[in-house]
C-alpha cells in the first residue's frame, strides 16, 4: 500500500472484544497477508485502506452534492404532487396540501440537502452557489464542474423516483392513463404564469436568488453575525420559506439551475416530449437559469463590495501600492508598534 499514514485523531482507541480483533486479524491475513496494525495502529491509519477508498476520496464531493440536490428534489417535487394532485378526487378524498405546504417543503428539502452535504462538500446544493464561491471566495474552479455535474444528476435522481411514486395519481390527474401535459410537468420543473412577459419572468428568478445569495454570503461571513456551521442550513431554510412565500407564485421560483433543469431532464425522457424545454421560446434557458446566476451573481457583487473584509474577494486584494509596502516590510525589520492592515487583517 503507498498511501502515507496519517495521525489519528486524538482520544481514539480500539474498543472491540479479544473476539472479535482475533476475527478481524484474520479476515486481513486472509485478503493479504497484514495485520490490522498496519492499518490501524495506536498513532496513525493508512488514507486508503482499499481501492475503493481511494476512488471514494476522489469522487466524495460531487457525490455528497448529488445525495444533497437529490434530497432536495425529492422533498420538494414531492410536496409539489401531494398538493397538486390531492386536488383531484380522484386521488385523494379532501386536498392533502396547500402553497404553504410547498413552500415548507421546498425549504426543508434545500436545508436537509445542505445538511446532507455540507459537512464533506459545503452543502452547495446550487451551482450559482457553486459558481458565486469560485469567483468571490476562492473556491477552485478545477471543482466546479464536478460540483455542477452531482447536483444535476441528483436533482433528475430525485424528480425521478418522485415520479415512480406519484405516476398512478398524475395518470388520474390527467384524466388518461398515459397522458401528460405541461400542467403536471410543472409538478417536476418550472413553468410561469400565462401572463407574466418573458423580462419579468427574468427578473423574477433574479430577486429571489438575489435574495438567496445574499443572505448565504452573509451567513458564511465570519466578519458578519455567522452561525455555527451545522446551524447554516436552518438559516437557509428560513431565506428559502421567504422567498417562496414572497415570489414564489409567479415563476415557481427556481431560484437553481439544478433543481429546475434536472427534474426538466427526466420529463422528457418519461412522456412528456420536447415540448418541456420549447415552452415559450426555450424558457428553461433565460428565466430559471440566466435569471438564477445574473441574481446570484449581482448579489454576491454587492454584498463584497460593500461588506465583505476577508482575502478572498478580489474587492480587498492589495494594490500595487500596498504590495510594495508589504515587500519592503518584509526586507527590512518592522518598527516597534508599526501595523499594517489589508481587507482588516494586520500584516
């Protein structure tokens, strides 16, 4: 194995019986030959202890941004059809569900996704997320496709097995076995009201993800009133309530390329044709994408051109004047009480 050890955390011990050690030793000799100390000794454990570790490591964080987008697919088109479709008798005695049904659902499902995967991967669940770190906070860009990539193919993951669930219910919801139309396909992706013009649809899924980075930007500002880290997605959940319950109504706020196009995928590909992606002139395109990332985009813009101090932002990195500053100062010993600040850090 050429994997380097790497120390233990501090504290941890074996704490299995004689027993079940003798078995563990044995089940080692008999793969290849080498003790369990050769993985876990008292001080150190070897990184990839088997092949499939070391792909795991490779693939862990796109993998937790696609458990986390799937969860929040499935939450949320989920509570899209048990509201929708208890409407019909047909499927339920009495409606089982209302808009603020939706909202809570789409809230709880954006929170429990970025809890799913925020501790291994950051919990993006969004690529204007994903995008708006790259380019204010230092995110590598070498990751954003495999971020983009996961939370696409988790949010068509979770609109799918919704729709296994749900498929008998939208049959009866359609009046034909069969049958599907864009009324039930908006159960899944995001379809605007008949008469909302195409600049107000954009600037509709503008505001809410502006709304959304904002508040995600200001969270995660250690300089700002920032949570703990596992309490981020609570936050999240109550930005996400708001801005359903705020404008949610007109374009079904997207509010994330992921969540719209993936479900979007998957109705095609189930019955209901070319004609999800065609609706109003490929609307897909200009109101829940460009209009989520130009949103998110201005709002992060903002939000570090006004608030933000940290070293990441490209708004607080040192000019010419300050580098040859800071590189005399380097040369040369600084003078007793001397400071030197730059994006309020003393240097």
């Amino acid at each position: 194995m050429s994997s380097v050890p790497t120390p233990r955390s501090p504290g941890h011990r074996h704490s299995a019986s004689a027993d079940t050690t003798n078995k563990f030793e044995e089940a080692l000799h008999a793969r290849g030959g080498i003790s369990s100390d050769t993985i876990y000794g008292d001080d150190f454990y070897v990184r990839h202890p088997n092949s499939w570790a070391k792909f795991r490591e490779v693939i862990r964080e796109p993998a937790a941004e696609m458990l986390g987008t799937m969860i929040l697919a499935l939450v949320g088109t989920g509570a899209n059809c048990q509201a929708v479709l208890s409407t019909n008798t047909g499927v339920a005695a009495s409606p089982r569900g209302d808009w603020v049904s939706v909202s809570l659902g789409w809230a709880c499902g954006v929170s429990l996704g970025a809890w799913v995967a925020g501790g291994v991967s950051g919990g993006h669940v969004n690529p204007v997320v994903t995008l708006c770190m790259a380019i204010f906070r230092g995110f590598p860009w070498r990751k954003v496709p495999g971020y983009v990539l996961g939370q696409l193919i988790g949010a068509w993951v979770g609109a799918i097995v919704v729709f296994g669930n749900y498929f008998h219910a939208i049959d009866i919801f359609e009046g034909r076995q069969g049958q599907r139309t864009l009324t039930t396909a908006g159960l899944f992706g995001t379809f605007t009201l008949d008469y909302m013009p195409s600049a107000n649809c954009f600037f509709d899924e503008f505001i809410g993800t502006f709304v959304l980075l904002m508040v995600v930007f200001a969270v995660t500002d250690k300089r700002n009133s920032a949570p703990p880290n596992g309490l981020v997605p609570l936050i999240v959940f109550f930005a996400i309530l708001g801005i359903a319950v705020s404008f949610g109504m007109q374009t079904g706020f997207a509010i994330n390329p992921a969540r719209d196009l993936g479900p979007r995928i998957m109705t095609a590909m189930v019955g209901y044709g070319w004609k999800v992606f065609s609706y109003r002139h490929q609307y897909w395109i200009w109101s829940p994408l460009l209009g989520s990332v130009f949103g998110g985009i201005t709002a992060s813009f903002i939000y570090d051109a006004l608030i933000y101090l940290g070293p990441e932002s490209f708004f607080n990195a040192p000019n010419k004047a300050v580098r040859r500053q800071l590189t005399r100062q380097k040369n040369t010993s600084r003078p007793s009480g001397s400071h030197l600040e730059v994006a309020g850090q003393e240097v």
